[in-house]
C-alpha cells in the first residue's frame, strides 16, 4: 500500500517549512539575516557551521531543524 499523496501547494498558502535546512551562501550580512529569521520561525542550530573559500568570497553553510513536536 502506497503513503498519499500530498496536495500541491495553492497559490496564496505560506511555504511548508521544512524539519532540516541547509542554509549557504556568502558570508554577509545578508546569510546572517536568513540564520536570524529561521531562529525566529522555531529552528534551532544543527551542528557547527562550515566555511570554505570560492577563490572570491567565503562561503558558509548552517544547518538548522525544527525540534521535534513542532508542526511543519
């Protein structure tokens, strides 16, 4: 037997939020801004962050998850 399946989005419903994230991107304000607001939607920090360098810019990457019990 099959899991449902699950409904398309519709045009005007808010994004599913998702239990794990991956955030990356450049090591700015900007990556700090979009850490902040995941913080403010109920994640927390998974792990340590990680850094590497592009030849350009350094780049980072955080995971984050919502904690078990919170409604996705």
């Amino acid at each position: 037997m099959s899991a449902p399946a699950t409904p398309a989005p519709r045009a005007g419903d808010p994004p599913a939020r998702k239990r794990y994230r991956l955030l990356t991107g450049p090591d700015d304000a900007e990556f700090c801004r979009r850490v902040s607001e995941a913080l403010d939607d109920g994640y927390v920090l998974h792990g340590s962050p990680a850094i590497t360098f592009d030849g350009e810019r350094a780049i980072v990457a955080q995971a984050v998850v919502l904690p078990t019990g919170v409604d996705a």
